[in-house]
C-alpha cells in the first residue's frame, strides 16, 4: 500500500529502476519521491524511513541499513496525499550504489508514531552508515510497520546486463521496467 513516485519512472515500488533513458544515473541525482500511503489514518502521525540494506554491497553488506532518509511526525492526512511534512532527522540522500557493486534494494518503511517524541542518538548522528535500524525501532517500540516496500537499482556505470532471479543473464527491453520481488 506504500507508493513511491520517482519523476519519468512514476510508483516505482518493488521494481527495478531501468537502465535506458539514463534512468539509473538520473536517480542519484532527482529530489525526494512523493511518498503515498492511502492507507494512513487521519488525525496520527507516522514516521517514514529510507534505508539500503545493501551498503555497500550486497555481498559484503558492512554498512546495511544505510539510512537514506528519516521522517518523524508526518500527518496521516498529509502522508495520504504525499505531502511528506515533518521532522527530518536525516535529510532524504538520493540512491547512489558504488560502482561494481551490483543491486541495491531501496527499502521504504512507515510506521505508525502513536504520540513518541522520535530522535536519534548523537552517535547515530555521527554518520548514516551501519545504522542499527533493529534497535533504534526497539528503543521507540515500533513493531511492524503500517506499509512498506522497495525498489532496486545500481549503478548507472555497470553494465546494463541484468541478473535475472535464476542466475542467468537478461537484458531489458527498452522503456520496460523490469518487476523485482518484494
């Protein structure tokens, strides 16, 4: 239920940003997304996380749960039209997977606040990397979230060869936005 609207890709949830049109490249460098979920309660507040489990890649991911952006006390109303207003713990940082390092999975998550005066801790401030996303929604008791999903890209550099879920080889058809799973 979670919608994630990129400029010339549009809700770009659970898929794979193509390679054509400079789509991959384009990316790194676009604003936020407008964020929407229809499903958000008028009247609460929710808070809206970013991360890249992959940092800095997939196979070695040392720095997981790269904390791309980090919003607190958005209003359900506001949140249903994406209008993403709020408290900005960690301004939103565009997708920009190294070189070489193949997919990166962009995962957006809301959480209902319920009232929590939401902060990070100044070592979590000290830098988005290696974030312990696990403990930082134990410390402010937030359970599953409301809405979630994800996307996935690389960089714009590689080769324009996708890997397809099986391990082989495919390449996309031009303009087509290849489905990933969620």
């Amino acid at each position: 239920g979670l919608e994630v609207f990129y400029p010339e890709l549009g809700n770009i949830g659970c898929k794979i940003v193509p390679d054509c049109n400079n789509y991959r490249q384009k990316i790194t460098s676009w604003m936020a997304p407008i964020v929407k979920f229809p499903g958000a309660v008028e009247g609460a507040t929710y808070i809206l996380l970013m991360v890249d489990p992959d940092a800095p890649s997939r196979a070695e991911p040392t720095q997981k749960f790269w904390r791309h952006w980090l919003v607190t006390d958005i209003e359900g109303a506001d949140l249903k039209k994406g209008k993403i207003q709020g408290q900005e713990l960690s301004p939103y940082q565009a997708p920009s997977p190294p070189a070489h390092s193949g997919f990166h999975r962009y995962q957006f998550f809301v959480y209902l606040q319920e009232g929590k005066v939401i902060s990070l801790l100044p070592k979590e401030n000290k830098t988005r990397g290696s974030w312990k996303m696990g403990i930082f929604l134990n410390r402010f008791h937030l359970g599953e979230p409301e809405a979630s999903t994800q996307f996935m890209t690389q960089n714009y550099q590689d080769s324009p060869t996708l890997q397809a879920p099986g391990g082989g080889a495919s390449k996309p058809k031009h303009n087509q936005v290849e489905i990933a799973a969620c």
